[in-house]
C-alpha cells in the first residue's frame, strides 16, 4: 500500500536527517512500497556494520509509520551474528529475514515524534555494547545499563 501524503512529508524530513547525520552511508529500499532503510556504521573498534530498519512490522499489510515502533536488524557484521533468539539481557527480539533482530525502543515509549536518527543512534549503542560481550563475555545489559527508550 502506498504512503499517504503525511507519511511522504515525514519520510522526506527523516531522509534529510539521516543524510545530514550519516552523509553517503544510508540506503534507502523500496522507497514508494514496503520500504527499508539501510545505514552503515563503524564502531569505534573499526569494525564496520550495517543496520536495517523495516517501516512496515511483519503484521502490518501497510505501514502507520511513524505510529508504530520499526523493526532493527544486524543486516552485515564482520563476523556472523551469534544465533540469538528472543533475549531481554542481550536486547534481541529473534530475526527477521534470517537477520537478528534486535531491541532499540519500548513500544510504550515510542512516539510518532520519535525519529530514525533515534532509532540508528540506538542500533549504535546495541554495537558497541554487542563488541563490549564479545571482548569479555559480559552481558550486552552491562554495557547498556539503564538506557531505556
């Protein structure tokens, strides 16, 4: 299903911002139907990874983007993921198109004002804390602490 005027608005402010912040690294998939954006990172390890951020749930036969909390994957990692499913202290959600899906914003605290610039600053936090497990086997909750959203 197409998006509405308001969600074109919406989509083109998120377009500039991400662009603003993650200049010549965001990809945006299908824009005008089941739309994806992809973003590259680096850690500040160096590694280099990539996030997926679906605005249609699985559920949905239409996006009510920005009503509904987008799903997050690990699309690329230097390394393969871990075979993670659904775990509160590694904030991982199960998979998605075999990716893992991983956990970035409450339900209950996600507002139609809340961004995607939010959600990739939260898929950042998630990768270093994910590097901080793989250093030293702590738990990505010990990295994360109380950031809550």
């Amino acid at each position: 299903m197409p998006w509405t005027p308001a969600q074109r608005n919406r989509l083109a402010t998120e377009k500039r911002i991400l662009e603003r912040f993650f200049p010549g690294r965001v990809t945006w998939i299908e824009p005008t139907g089941d739309t994806k954006v992809e973003v590259l990172l680096n850690t500040n390890n160096g590694n280099k990874y990539c996030l997926r951020i679906y605005l249609k749930s699985e559920e949905e036969s239409s996006s009510d983007f920005p009503n509904s909390v987008p799903d997050m994957v690990v699309r690329s990692s230097p390394k393969p993921m871990p075979r993670w499913g659904v775990d509160g202290d590694k904030h991982t959600l199960g998979y998605r198109d075999d990716f893992l899906k991983i956990c970035h914003y409450r339900t209950s605290r996600w507002t139609d004002r809340s961004t995607l610039y939010e959600v990739v600053m939260k898929g950042r936090f998630w990768l270093e804390a994910y590097e901080g497990y793989l250093k030293t086997g702590k738990c990505l909750s010990a990295f994360l602490g109380e950031m809550r959203a």
